[in-house]
C-alpha cells in the first residue's frame, strides 16, 4: 500500500483577490483547515499500517507545505485584516473629528447645601443693664468720687451735691410742723373749754326744765336755756372738727418735711447697681438742675446683649436658648459664645422681620457696648436648597435661567428661583434637582439643544476632567 498523497484541492480559487474580503478570508481559512485535515489523515493513516514503513516527507515536501501555509496567511492578514484594521481607524479618526468639533463647556453638579445654616447677621453691642444717674435735687456738685472707666459697687457713693436752698426750705417745713402742733395745742384748749361750758349749759337747761314742770318759771325763759345748751352742744363739735383740722395740718406738715429731708438724701448720689461708669458729666462746682443734669452714666460689662433682625424666611427657625457665636473684626481669632435669650414673637410689618435678642457673657471684658460685630445664627434646615456658583445663572427677559447638559451631551434652558447670595454660589430654591449638571459661565456658543463637549470641575475645586 502505498501512502496516501496530498491531493488538489477540490475547488481550487481561480483568483482570490476578485472576491470580496470577507468571502476571500472565509475562503482562506477553508483552504487551510481542508489542508490540515488531510496532514492529519496521512499521519494516522501511517500510525495504524505497521506493515508497511512509513515513508519520512523530504525536506523538499516540508518546506513547500510550511511556505504554502505562510502564504496563505499572509494572503488572509492583506486581504482581510488590513482593510478592517483601516475601516476601524477611518471610524475612530471620523469619531474623533466629530468630538472635537464640538464646544468645549464647563459643567458643575447641582449639590444640596449642609443640614445647618448659617445666618450671619450685623449687630451691635449693648449693655444689658444701663441707667443714666440724674441729679434728683438742684445744687452745686460739691465732692466727685469716679471718673469714667471705674468700676462701681451697687450703692456706692458717686459724688455728693450741695443744696442750700432744699436746707432752707426743710428748715421752713419743720417750722411750720411747730407752728401746726400749736394750733392743735390752741384748738385742744377751745375744746376743753367748749366741753365745760357745755357741761354747765346742760345743768343750767335741766334745771330750767324741772323748773317749768312745777310752773315756777315761764316757759320762755326755760326755752332761752335750752337753746343755750345746744348752742354750747353745737361749739364743742366745731371744736372738735379743729383739733381734728389741726392734726391734719400737722400730718401734712410733717409728710413735707419728710420729703424734703428725703430729697436731701439724694444730694449724696450713689451707683444703682454694680457696673461701670461709662460716662462722666459734671465736675467740681457743676450747677446741677432737678430730673435735667444727667451726672454719670453706669453699664454692665459682664454681660452683653445685641438686637438682631432676623428675615421672615428664618423666623420659625428660630427658639430661646439657641446657640450663637459673635465675632468683631478687633478679633478676628476670637469667637464668643452666645444665645437667643428672647424673640418679640412678631414680625415688624415694614420691613418683615423679627426682633431677636442675643446674649454673651463678657467675663474678660474684651468685648465692649457699641462694638459692631457679626452674629452666626446655626440655624437647622429641613430641606436644604441646592447650591450652585454664581456664575452659572444666566439673566435674560423671560427670567432667571441656567444651561443644563443632558445625558445625550445636549443643553437645555431651565427656569429656577434663585435664595440667598452667598457670594461664589447661589441658592437654587426650585427649578433643579441634586445632581443635574450645569454649564458655568455660558457663552454665545451654548445654546437650545446643541450639543457640547462635557468639562467636569471637581467639587473640591481641584481641577477638571472629562464628562461622558
């Protein structure tokens, strides 16, 4: 038996290259798996014939089948990669032409804002207590104990006025309280006088009664007593009345004397609460006038109060005992804390706000009344808007817009309502939703459904990368 022989192949191709590329590498790749069975065949066919030695290929035959093999590789990689390898670059390069074709915009993620808000307000310091100390007597300031920035117990002495006209007139009060008592003296005579000649006229008219009952007198002359006796009855209680005058007399008398001697206390001018004194207006030899010469003014400095007017729009945020922190641009470093201590509970109608008061304890006197400073309300949101720069709103007639991107890369205009400017970004109250993307500072180029190349800005601010 003789081994079998490489055969022809059974349709050979005339010529590939008139094929299309496709048919001619499927051609390719059957010719060479037709030729690779048969190799197989033949070594199995002499692996199962022991009676017969198998014939070892020539050299000859070898290289002709390792050549015919490289050719028709070669043949499938220029007739079949090669065109698609170029139709693969051709997309890219056309795909890349049509991206760089389009505008360049830089987009930002709509984000919410933080849970707590911080309300920053102006404000200015004041005490929470603060008297002006008026002269309640008129005279001259005889003796000045403090001066401006001393620091005062409740009642210690200020300073020290005198009055020689309020002695005067207490002098004067007390010598009419003396001349009142001997009235009161002259009119308790009377009636003791009065009441004696009553008694008698009383005897004298039941005499002159008893008398007419035994007709040893005449009626009219018992009459004339019996009139007598009322008269005296009647001038014993106008007596009484004046002593009773007189002991009111006495009581005004003296109620005036106890004012006067009272207002001469105030010529010794002492601090109502402790403090400092804040402010001095008179000196040594001042002339000082009733209820119209303000003397000193004392403050509290240990603790501190500011008004603030807080927007509608955080009103209902706001409770008693809330935290806060001041700030005055002295201090830059320093934060004091503070809280809400009181609210008015009402809006002022004219400018629709909400009168709110703001402690802070001063017990190292660092702050001081009349300060302007910067209070930080921590206000808790329950929706917090979102955020975006300032630069992405775009004001034209129709109202406040701003330029979205789309999954498809395309824009489109949407109306929001803008909150409060926080300087770099913006409340967005509605019109966007958390994680929309928007074109920062929109050109000309960007316009109603065009379509842009997508530059992402990193929320950190720390560069840019390209959005899909």
């Amino acid at each position: 038996m003789t081994s079998p022989t490489l055969n022809e192949p059974d349709n050979p191709l005339d010529n590939p290259m008139d094929l299309p590329s496709s048919e001619r590498e499927q051609e390719l790749r059957a010719e060479i798996e037709r030729l690779t069975r048969q190799l197989e065949q033949k070594n199995s066919h002499a692996a199962h014939s022991p009676l017969e030695h198998p014939k070892r290929p020539t050299g000859g035959k070898i290289a002709m089948l390792l050549f015919f093999v490289a050719a028709l590789f070669l043949i499938a990689f220029f007739v079949g990669y090669l065109p698609h390898h170029r139709r693969d670059l051709q997309v890219i390069a056309e795909a890349n032409v049509q991206n760089d074709a389009l505008p360049d915009v830089t987009v930002v993620q709509a984000q919410r804002g933080s849970a707590m808000g911080d309300l920053v307000l102006p404000g200015n310091i004041q005490p929470v207590t603060e008297a002006p100390i008026l002269a309640r007597a008129e005279g001259y300031v005889q003796r000045r104990y403090v001066d401006i920035g001393d620091k005062v117990t409740a009642g210690q002495l200020l300073a020290e006025v005198e009055a020689p006209d309020l002695d005067q007139q207490v002098r004067q009060a007390q010598a009419s309280v003396e001349q009142s008592q001997a009235d009161l003296a002259r009119a308790s005579a009377a009636l003791e006088q009065g009441k004696a000649n009553e008694s008698i006229a009383k005897v004298t008219a039941t005499r002159w009664d008893n008398l007419v009952k035994r007709g040893a007198v005449s009626k009219q002359e018992n009459d004339q007593y019996q009139a007598q006796f009322q008269a005296q009855t009647a001038n014993v209680k106008a007596l009484e009345r004046a002593v009773d005058a007189a002991k009111g007399n006495i009581a005004a008398m003296q109620a005036n004397v106890g004012r006067l001697s009272e207002m001469q206390g105030y010529l010794k001018v002492r601090a109502p609460f402790a403090g400092v004194v804040t402010l001095r207006n008179v000196d040594v030899g001042t002339l000082v006038n009733t209820g119209s010469t303000m003397l000193f003014r004392i403050a509290q400095t240990n603790l501190l109060r500011t008004y603030l007017n807080v927007p509608q729009a955080n009103a209902s945020d706001l409770h008693v005992g809330q935290m806060a922190s001041l700030a005055t641009p002295e201090l830059p470093e320093r934060k004091f804390a503070g809280a809400v201590t009181r609210t008015a509970n009402a809006l002022d109608p004219s400018s629709r706000t909400l009168l709110v008061e703001v402690q802070v304890p001063n017990p190292e006197g660092k702050l001081l009344p009349g300060m302007y400073v910067e209070v930080d309300l921590h206000l808790p949101r329950k929706d917090p808007p979102l955020l975006l720069p300032s630069d992405t709103l775009t004001i034209r007639p129709e109202g406040t817009l701003v330029a979205t991107v789309d999954s498809n890369s395309a824009v489109h205009f949407q109306h929001v309502v803008v909150g409060r400017d926080y300087g770099s970004n913006i409340e967005i109250l509605s019109g966007l939703s958390a994680g929309q993307r928007v074109i920062a500072n929109p050109n000309d180029s960007v316009q109603e459904g065009v379509k842009v190349h997508q530059v992402m800005v990193n929320g950190d601010g720390g560069g840019a990368k390209r959005a899909r």
